[in-house]
C-alpha cells in the first residue's frame, strides 16, 4: 500500500511538472510571437529615437521606435538602410546601392537591423535549458545600461529595450556598444549621387 501511494505521488509530481513545462512554454512562445508581429509592424525598440555607437567602428541611428533604421559599419564601408517599404544596402565606398521591399517588416525582424527580441531569447533559453541545462539569463551593464544578458556555455548576448547591444561568440566580442544617445543625424535616405545596382539586399533572421 505504501509503495502504491509512493508511485502515485511520484506520477503525480511529475505529471506537474510536466504540464508546468507545457504552459511555461506555450506562454513563451505567445510572448514571443506577440513580439515578433509588433516588430514587424514598425514598432522595432521600445524607444523613439537614438544612436548607439560599437567599438567606433558600427553605428546604429533610429527613429520612430526602428521603423526607420540606418546602421553603418565603417570598418567595411557598408551601410544598410530600412524603411517601412524598402531596405537599401550600401557601398560607401563605392557610391553605390541596391534595394529590396521591405515586405510585411522582414528586414525589421533580422539581425541586420541590430534587434534584440527578448522574449525570442527567453524562449530559447528556456528550451535550451530544458535540453542541456547550460542556458542562463542575468544583467549586464553595456554602455551605462542595465541589460537582459543571455548566456551558454559558448554564447553571450545582451540587449536593452530590444536593442542589440553586445555579442560574444567563445572568447570573441563581435560588438559591444560603448555610447547611447538620445539623438540621429541620418535622414535615412540613400544619399545623392549614389548609383542603384539593381535588386538584392542580403536578408538574415539569425539573432545567434
């Protein structure tokens, strides 16, 4: 009788925790999904207007909450502009540019436009926890702000306000922002006497 009620019990916690597993991951894939369609709606961070400078080699200028986006890596010469109905990609050094449609906020929803989608990472955290047990989220100070900070055994990532603001990848800091601002100078056009190329605008959904 003892052993019977022992088992019972144990089935009974685990089934618990099990449907505790289930709503703690439905609920972070609704989050992240809300997320994702508001980003793609225009509404990329969750502030109005700023510039947030990398290393002195990568800048990122927005307004109205990212619907309008420039970031410009001068170390390459290359810059990428995105709007609500287009996306242009670059050459600085060159003068030269090709487009793309910004079709239903893709380009607002990738890596290139520097968006950090917290609840797109407390999902995966969450599930590579589940798996491995490796994932972790705590704070990080990056440029004087207190950030959602995400980390594994090989990755670290940060992000304010849904703003990119470090990546580590092993021992290597791909960027780290050192100065945020409450202002832009871009006009988020492409510049005069630029010659357009055609279409093309490399598109990349990876935030890793």
């Amino acid at each position: 009788m003892k052993k019977t009620f022992k088992f019972a019990a144990m089935t009974a916690l685990a089934t618990l925790a099990l449907t505790g597993c289930v709503t703690t991951t439905v609920l972070l894939t609704d989050a992240a999904n809300k997320e994702e369609a508001e980003i793609k709606s225009g509404k990329v961070f969750e502030i109005q207007i700023g510039t947030v400078t990398y290393d002195g080699l990568l800048t990122l200028e927005f307004k109205d909450y990212g619907k309008y986006i420039q970031v410009t890596n001068y170390a390459k010469g290359t810059a990428l502009i995105i709007r609500p109905d287009s996306a242009f990609s670059l050459d600085t050094y060159n003068k030269t540019y090709t487009a793309s449609p910004n079709t239903q906020g893709r380009f607002y929803y990738s890596d290139q436009s520097m968006v950090f989608p917290e609840a797109w990472f407390d999902l995966q955290t969450w599930v590579g926890d589940l798996l491995s047990n490796d994932n972790e989220k705590e704070k990080k100070n990056v440029a004087g702000k207190e950030c959602a900070a995400f980390i594994t055994d090989r990755y670290e990532y940060a992000g304010y306000k849904r703003i990119y603001m470090y990546k580590k990848f092993g021992s290597n800091v791909s960027f780290k922002a050192n100065d945020f601002r409450s202002t832009y100078e871009s006009n988020f056009e492409v510049p005069q006497g630029y010659k357009r190329l055609g279409e093309g605008v490399a598109y990349s959904s990876d935030f890793r």
